[in-house]
C-alpha cells in the first residue's frame, strides 16, 4: 500500500470513529447535523415510489416525451410507428409533500391530500410509511382542510419518560408525555373529570401518585376514597384535607361534598355569577380534586342491608359529577372496571366522567367500557398495551381526540414526600365544608 492509501484509510477510520462519538455522546446534534439530512434526503427521494406503494398516488394523463422521438434511441420501426415526439401517458402522481421539520425524536411534515382523500386514508398506511421511512413509528398528529401532518418517530417516545408533574399552573398536571413527544397536560378546567382504568399493575396508582405530586403546590383541597382499607392514600394523609377508607366514611364525605357544592351554587346565585371562576379572586372557594381508588368497591353489595347505602353513594358521587365543574370540584376515578353490571349509577357516572385514560386492561370489555364510542383504532391501541410497560395509556379528552402516553415513574416515596413538603397547603376540611354566608360580587 502506498503513503496515500494509508493516509487514507487513516482519515476514514479517524472519521467513523469521531461520527461514532459525536453520534454516541451528542445524540441531539448529530441528528440535527447529520442523522436528520440523509434522512429527509432519502424520504424525498423515494417519496413517489413510498407513496405508490401505500397506495396514496393518483393516475393522472400527462404530456410526456417519448422515448422512441428521441434521436439516439430512434429505430427504424420506431420511426415508422410512432410519430409523435411527445405523448400523452398515465402517471402516477405522489400526493405533494411539504417541508420536512426535524423533531427531537423525528420529523414532522405536511402532506397536501389528493382531491378524493381524507384524513384517514393515511392513518390506515402509517405502518407502512413506517417500514418505508425506517422508523419505529408514523402517525396523523393534526389534520386540516386539504393537508394533514405526519408525525415519524425514530424511537419509542415512551420509554424513559422524565417529566415533572408541577407545571405552576393552577389545576394543571403534567403527568407524562404523549407519543408525538409532547407533554401530557391534565388541566381540570377543561376536562374536569376523569376515569383512570386498567388491569392490576397497569399503572393506575403511578398515575395518581403523579397527580398528587404535581397538585401538592397548588393552592386546592385534595380528598381522597380509598376503600382499599386506606393502603393507597394514607401515605399522602398530609396533603389531603379528607380521607374515607369504610363505606360510611364515604358516605359522610360524599354528604359533605354534596353540601359544598350546594353552599358555592347559593353562593355564585348571590353572586349572580354563572360559576365559582366569575366571583371575584379572594372570595372565590378553593377548588377541590376527588382522588377515587377502586371505584367498584364503592358500588359492590355484600347484602341486601347495603343496597340503600350503596344508593345513595351512587347519586352523591353524580351529583358531584354532574355539578363538579361549575362550582370547582373536580374527580378522578380510578378501577380496574367500571361496568354496568356494578349497577345503572355506575353507567350514569360513567358518561359524567368525559375525560378517560385506559391503562393495560385484561378483556377488551373493559377497553370498551372505557374508551366507549371512540375511534375503533383507539381500541385496538388500548388492547395493544403490552404488561412490560406499565404506565402506558391511550388518553381521550371531549374532543374525540386520542393519544398514546406513558406516565412518568413517580414512587410512592416521592409523592409522600411531596405531600409532607406540601403539608401546609392543606385546608382544614371544616373550613371548606363551613362556607362564609356573606353574598360575594361577580368579578
Ligand atoms: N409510568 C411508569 N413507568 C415505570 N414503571 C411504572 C410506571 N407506572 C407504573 N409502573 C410500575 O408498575 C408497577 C405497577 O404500577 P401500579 O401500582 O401503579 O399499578 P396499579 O394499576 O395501581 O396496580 P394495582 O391495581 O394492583 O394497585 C409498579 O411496580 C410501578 O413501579
């Protein structure tokens, strides 16, 4: 070998070896730099061939030049029969692809829809845009008229999830992230309750431990039903200005909730306000969060004697449902199944309950019960859950929307420790049951 082929060998392996570390310990900008170029180069380039092979392209009649009308390539029989140096041919015309925006997982880009398309005709090919592309995912984040935004993700935006669940924000969480890498908000004065399903060990109290954490620093009550014996909640006793762990407990409180959202409904008449949020900011009564664990054993009957207990548990909890998101009292229901087979309260408080997350669940009634008359897709996502990675939810708001998540990992420690650091936030139940009488002005 001469001097110059070991120079060169010596600089490309130098090269591969500095791409490896830049790759290795910089992931972020390599991507940027170099990952995220060749990849959106390759995706233009074999866009009209992807496209075709999705089955997203149109025929279209075009002027094309014929190959037989150019010189070099002209044959005598050629010549002879065809005539015309430019043809009209059938083509197949990719739908137009805009800008490709890099992401920090991926990349975003519009896609322009044929005339005849709609929005699901790609949600139907994402897994295969997804082999095409190379990527680990695709999928339809934001659709308007005439264009809708692929979203490709080169790695599961679900694992290692480290989000915090504080925002700053009054009645705002953060208890994860979503699949399309962005932050999974609860905030409770657009979706003020919540049911929170799945299996055993699906993740259900990770959830709620992320929940407590993130309210902890606000200025609300949190109360807690843990029929449990107390096991769930009792650690967070700081931070919670009640607790019921036996049925009667619950019903006491329930009473009492009851009675506070009466007090603030005469309160906001007085007021001649529509609700808590048009009195003005120092009268207006702390919000309160309803933490449920295992609903079910709220409306299950051991015998006949609890039936009217249970009754009344039943039209309690939807009154509060019902008038919660007017007068601040928001609820989060967690179960491993809230069907009707519970009873026709159940069913009732179910369809109070607008926003729903459903965990790893073991039978797809339970998918159903939850995501109810959802996207079928969303369905199928739920059942797909697999049990090595628990946290993972399909999440759907009131607007029909859903989205893959994943909570962050909060341990029982953390949220304990939140709840202790927190402690002084906590309004004393009394005070919120014992509402001032005094008529307040509309802000
Ligand atoms: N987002 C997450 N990331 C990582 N691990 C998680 C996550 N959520 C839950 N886990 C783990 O999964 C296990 C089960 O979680 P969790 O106790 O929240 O389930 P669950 O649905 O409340 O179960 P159960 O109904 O039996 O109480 C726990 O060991 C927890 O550490």
């Amino acid at each position: 070998m001469t001097n110059a082929m070991y120079a060169t060998l010596g600089f490309s392996v130098a090269a591969a070896a500095g791409a490896w570390a830049w790759r290795h310990w910089l992931p972020r900008s390599f991507w940027y730099a170099v990952g995220f170029p060749l990849k959106a180069a390759r995706v233009y380039l074999t866009w009209r061939r992807v496209a075709y092979g999705c089955t997203l392209t149109r025929k279209r009649r075009a002027w094309r030049l014929s190959l037989e009308a150019v010189p070099g390539l002209r044959t005598a029989s050629a010549v002879i029969h065809e005539r015309r140096r430019v043809r009209r041919v059938d083509i197949e015309r990719a739908p137009r692809l805009g800008l490709l925006r890099p992401t920090g997982l991926g990349w975003r880009v519009r896609v322009r829809l044929h005339d005849g398309q709609i929005p699901e005709d790609y949600v139907k090919v994402c897994d295969r845009l997804a082999h095409a592309w190379r990527v680990y995912a695709v999928r339809v984040v934001d659709s308007a008229p005439g264009s809708v935004t692929l979203l490709a993700t080169m790695s599961d935006p679900l694992i290692g999830v480290d989000v915090s669940p504080e925002t700053g924000e009054l009645l705002t969480v953060r208890p994860g992230r979503l699949e399309n890498g962005r932050d999974w908000v609860i905030d409770f004065r657009t979706v003020p309750h919540w049911l929170n399903a799945g299996a055993t060990q699906s993740g259900k109290s990770n959830l709620a431990n992320a929940i407590i954490k993130g309210l902890a620093p606000q200025p609300v009550a949190i109360v807690g039903f843990d029929l449990k014996g107390g096991v769930e909640f009792t650690p967070y006793a700081p931070r919670l200005s009640a607790l019921a762990t036996t049925r009667t407990e619950c019903v006491r409180l329930l009473d009492d909730l009851v009675g506070v959202l009466t007090d603030r409904m005469r309160i906001c008449r007085e007021a001649g306000a529509r609700n808590v949020w048009r009195l003005l900011e120092q009268v207006r009564p702390v919000p309160i969060v309803v933490l449920v664990d295992e609903v079910a054993e709220l409306f299950l009957m051991a015998d006949k004697s609890e039936k009217d207990e249970i009754a009344k548990t039943a039209t309690a909890l939807l009154r509060v449902a019902q008038l919660g998101r007017a007068f601040a009292v928001y609820l989060i229901v967690c179960g491993q199944r809230i069907g009707s087979d519970l009873g026709p309260g159940v069913t009732a408080l179910r369809s109070q309950l607008s926003g729903r997350i459903c965990h790893r669940v073991n039978d797809p009634e339970t998918a159903n019960m939850t995501l109810g008359d959802m996207d079928p897709d969303a369905l199928d996502a739920a059942r797909a859950i697999a049990a090595e990675t628990p946290g993972v939810a399909i999440i759907a708001g009131q607007d029909g929307t859903w989205h893959r998540a994943r909570s962050v990992y909060v341990s029982e420690e953390e949220a304990e420790a939140a709840a202790r650091q927190h402690a002084a936030l906590t309004p004393a139940w009394a005070d919120l049951v014992a509402v001032d009488t005094v008529p307040l002005k509309a802000a």
